[in-house]
C-alpha cells in the first residue's frame, strides 16, 4: 500500500528565473506493523512431494512473503503446520549422496549423516533443516521458525485453530 500526495513545484533556470511549475508526487511506504498482522494457519501433506518443493512453499507462507502487506524486517507470516514428513521424496540420488554436516564443539567430533540415517532416526528433521535453510538465519528468522511444526504421519494436534488444506503444485 502505498499513499501519494500531489504538491507544486517552481522550476528555475541557471540565471535563477522562475521559468514556470511542476508537478512533484510525494510517495509514502506502508511499514507493517507486527500487531496488525492477521495469522492463518495452513496444513501442507508432504506425501510423495519433492522436499525442496514443500521447503519453499513453507518458507514463503512462513515469512509472509505471499501477502500484499509482507515486510522484510517484521514477521507477517502464518503459521504453517506439515504432515507426513516421512514420506516426503528426495530428487536424483540425494538420498544416499547428500550429506548433513554437524560439529559438537570438541576435537574430532564433525558428525556426517545422510538423508537415509536422518530419515531412520527422526524423519522431521529433514523437512526442518531445508524450511530453516530457507529462512533468514537471525533473530526474525528463529521467530519465524517457531511457528512450523513437522509431524510425521496424516494427525496433528492442531484442529482447533481451524488450519485450510495448502496444495503444492
């Protein structure tokens, strides 16, 4: 949303001679605020759908970025709620190949996992890592985040707030 306002302005030559008027638009930008912020809630089923293709689609829902008032310094987001994180499908030979990298602080200790392990150990965790990767990686972003939630399986304990089906295309 933007508001213009119209004003008058002389225009004047090199020897300073008012050579005549002009009209100057004056724009102002809308700034979000967080209390004006309306939440929805929004279900997505990762059955046999690409992780990276879920990842994004909860990405844009989670920062807002799909809404007309969306600003980049101040959570306009919803919440976003993904189902069957289990089934979700990896492209090409990701699934043996690609490599989750983690350190522990102490000397020797870089942990290496694949998709396969992570998916056999805690099988959300994968949809988190790729919607976190896409979320801006500072306070916002860690605001941000807290509002997904991966579930494993078709049930959520969520009904309450009322959440619309959000189908990937």
């Amino acid at each position: 949303m933007v508001l213009s306002q119209l004003t008058t302005s002389n225009t004047v030559n090199q020897k300073g001679k008012i050579t005549g008027t002009r009209n100057i638009v004056t724009m102002k930008t809308f700034s979000a605020k967080a209390q004006d912020v309306e939440r929805k809630w929004h279900v997505i089923d990762a059955a046999d759908k690409i992780l990276g293709q879920v990842a994004r689609e909860a990405a844009v829902l989670l920062r807002g970025k799909h809404k007309p008032i969306f600003t980049p310094h101040v959570d306009t987001g919803d919440h976003v709620i993904i189902i069957n994180a289990e089934r979700v499908v990896l492209s090409g030979n990701k699934e043996t190949q690609k490599i989750y990298t983690h350190y522990t602080g102490y000397v020797g200790n870089q942990k290496v996992e694949t998709p396969k392990t992570i998916r056999r150990r805690k099988p959300e965790l994968l949809v988190e890592k790729a919607v976190r990767g896409m979320i801006p990686h500072n306070k916002l972003g860690n605001a941000i985040v807290k509002k997904l939630s991966v579930y494993c399986g078709s049930e959520h304990p969520h009904e309450a707030q009322n959440p619309e089906a959000f189908e990937i295309k």
